[in-house]
C-alpha cells in the first residue's frame, strides 16, 4: 500500500516538474501528507504521552487571493480513543475526517518559506463504532518549504476541538504540497526608446543609444555616455569625464586657468614661474622679485633670525620677532634705564641737570650706539606739589635737556623724541615724601619703530 502510495507521489511530480508557485494562474494545489494523531494530550496535558497513532491525508488547496487558501483535507488512519476522562483506550480503530480550512498566508506565493495559520471546521468519523459523526475546528499553523518551483515540502500541526467528550485532539502532518496547472508567465521584454536595447538591459530606457553605452546616449561622440559626459556638447577624453584638454597637461580646459599652457593641478592648470629663481613659485612667492628660501615663502632674510627682510626692522642683526627683528636690550642694559629714573636729578624747581646725572646719560648714550636701529623716547614727570601748569612745563624742560645732552653727544635728533607729562602719570602717593620723590623723575625707554 504505503510502496504503491509513493510511486504515484513521485509520477505525479514528474509530470508536472515545469509548473509554478500556486498563484491566480495555478490556482490548484495537492498536498500528500502522513498524519499522527494523540487523543492523549488533551486529557492529560502532558507531552510525555506520546501515544501517536498514524495516518495518510489527501488535500485540495484552492488560492483564493494573495493572502487566502482554501483547503479540503481528507484524512483517513488509526487512532487510540479514550473511552474516559481518565484516557483509557482499547485497541486501535479507524477514524476518517473531511474539512474546510481557511489558510492566512504570510509571504508571496513564490517565496522559499511559505508559513501560514489555519482555522475551519469539519466532521470526524469513527468508522469501526458504527460510523459516529463528531463535528470539530480545527486550528493550526503550517509551513511550506520550496524545493522546487512547484513542490514544496509541507508541514502542519493542528489542535481539533471535538463537541463530543475526550475527542480533543493534537494532529501533526508531514508531507509534500504539489502545484498543479499553469505556466510561468514568459517576461514580455520592452524598448520604450526604440533603440533595439531592451529596457532590462538599457541604463537609459527612454533616451535612445547605442549597445557600446549599453543605451545611453553621446552627444558628442568622445565616447562617454551624456549622463556620465560633464562636458556633454564638446568632445573630450574619457579620463577627464568627456572633457578636452587642449595643452594636455591632464586639467579639463574649464577647470584649467592656462588652457593653452600646460600646468600642474596645484596651480590651477598654469605652468611654475619663478622670476627670481628661489625655487617658490611666483604664485606662493610673497617677494617675487627678490630671492628667498621656501621656509619665508621666498622672502630674503639677510641676518636669518626668521624675520624676513620687508618686515625687519633690524635685517643685518638678528632679533626676535617679538622685536621686529631687532635685537633685545640685555639684562644689565635694562637696568640701566631703569636705575635712570632714580639717578638723573635736577636742580629743585630747575631743569638744570646735576652734574652726578651725567654718567648714566653717558651709559644710555653708549647703548644707543650699540643698537643703532633703535630709537629712544625720553618723557618727563613730576609730583603733584605747586601748580598743575607749573608742573607740567617743567617736565616738558626737564625732558628736553635729556634731549639736548643725547644730541650733544653725537646720537642721531631723528632717533630721539621728548614729551613732558607733569603730575599726570605719578607712579607712588604723592601724599607723602618718599613717593613725591619717586614721582619727580625722567624715563627713558629704547624702542623699535
């Protein structure tokens, strides 16, 4: 029996092997399954009672819509029926049943896993018990897998309510579900732009072109397809995307700013000029005209203290540039101003210099030649006893015979300048002594212009 069941199973899937996922052009479908049936469970609620008995089962499905079968099982085996609430059973017996299950399905008919859930109702028969009819709904989950187009390995549990006692039931099934009727609809190939290049092939199916651009367009016929060419209407070279390069140095002409020399990239497709041979481009060339090093943007730096020359107040003697590339005063030289302020004295209320104020005058006076780049600025100030107006024109005197005795000495008037500030800028309280007398003083401070 179960040998000749087999041999029809694989006949019938011979003649039909060309066929089709069921869908609305093979609406019909067979499935062949073994069943195993536990009227146990039910009773006991436990899955170590596995008093299956099997079972075959013949079906028809019917596709309804995208997400609806029809199925009409028919089943027919052995089962172990319960003759109590306690589950005692006698031998065997025969039981056949006939359903109408709706299937809810979850994927396109073609997909490889095909899952759906199940619900119907349906009449069960006890054939050996003079043929009693029990009505039952049958609810369940099912699984197709596609082996081939039109056979797919079937899978299926059920749970089945029966409205008489201890027929409940849990059902599995196992089988193959067979597609039958219908063809594979044949793809009608299409060329929307008539230009002998099917839209399936053709990457610009509503311009016509030619099978070497697989369909696009070249307006211009350099080669490059219109929707790849940046420069559609003029021929160019593939590797500058459709663009000419007239002095061919690999820049498109309408990127290049010397289209008719060739150049490099970095200069915007214009050659290297270098007119004072420095080897810095006249382009990135801050003094062109003058020889220079890349490390100054080919700028001179006569005393190499980093301060170009254009910019360096001092280009023969190394400085900072904090300085303006001119040397700093060293530490004893400051103090020389600084001690200045206190050691260069006057006659009271008198702009007549004491003869002790002449050697530090003298000391600044030396500095001044060892940094002739330099200038000085001499400013006088006073404290706050007499008059404002007093006070204030007496600074400016006392500033301008510092002035005078520089000049004296040999240094440079356009290196010099004086200003009197009065009282206005006292460094101390001129409330008592000691601070009018740090206040009465002249400062001299050495400078870069």
């Amino acid at each position: 029996m179960k040998k000749a069941l087999l041999l029809s199973c694989f006949s019938l899937f011979l003649a039909i092997g060309t066929l089709s996922a069921q869908s609305a052009d093979a609406p019909n479908a067979l499935a062949f399954r073994w069943t195993m049936n536990n009227f146990q469970y039910p009773i006991t609620q436990k899955f170590d009672r596995f008093e299956y008995t099997s079972g075959v089962e013949l079906t028809y499905v019917r596709h309804l819509g995208k997400m609806l079968n029809l199925a009409l099982p028919l089943k027919l085996g052995k089962a172990l029926l319960p003759l109590d609430d306690q589950g005692t059973v006698r031998n065997a017996e025969m039981i056949g049943s006939l359903d109408a299950v709706l299937h809810l399905k979850f994927t396109k008919p073609e997909a490889r896993f095909y899952p759906y859930l199940l619900g119907g109702a349906g009449l069960m028969t006890e054939i050996e018990n003079d043929w009693t009819i029990n009505p039952e709904f049958p609810v369940g989950l099912g699984l197709n897998i596609k082996a081939f187009p039109n056979l797919y390995v079937s899978a299926e549990t059920q749970y089945r309510f029966d409205l008489n006692d201890n027929r409940n039931q849990l059902q599995h099934a196992l089988g193959i579900w067979m597609v039958l009727g219908g063809k594979p609809k044949e793809k009608k190939e299409t060329d929307r732009d008539k230009d002998g290049i099917s839209d399936s092939e053709d990457q610009c199916p509503d311009e016509p072109g030619t099978p070497e651009l697989l369909g696009c367009p070249d307006g211009d016929g350099d080669g490059v397809a219109d929707k790849y060419d940046e420069c559609p209407t003029v021929a160019g070279k593939k590797s500058l995307a459709g663009c000419p390069d007239r002095d061919n140095d690999g820049i498109a002409d309408h990127k290049d700013q010397c289209p008719d020399e060739a150049g490099v990239a970095e200069l915007f497709g214009c050659p290297v000029r270098d007119r004072d041979n420095d080897g810095v481009p006249d382009e990135k060339d801050l003094c062109p005209d003058e020889a220079g090093s890349i490390l100054t943007n080919g700028c001179p730096d006569r005393d190499g203290d980093g301060v170009v020359d254009k910019d360096d107040r001092c280009p023969d003697t190394p400085g900072p540039a904090s300085n303006k590339g001119c040397p700093e005063l060293k530490p004893e030289e400051k103090e020389v101003l600084e001690f200045a302020m206190k050691a260069v004295q006057f006659e009271t209320g008198s702009a007549k210099l004491l003869a002790s104020s002449n050697k530090v005058l003298d000391e600044i006076a030396k500095i001044l030649v060892n940094y002739p780049e330099q200038k000085l600025r001499i400013s006088g100030h006073t404290d706050s006893i007499g008059e404002a107006d007093d006070n204030q024109k007496l600074s400016e005197r006392r500033a301008k015979t510092c002035y005078d005795y520089f000049i004296s000495k040999g240094i440079s008037a356009s290196r010099v300048s004086h200003i009197g500030y009065g009282e206005s800028k006292p460094i101390a309280d001129n409330m008592f002594a000691p601070g009018r007398e740090k206040n009465r003083r002249v400062e001299f401070e050495i400078y870069v212009d």
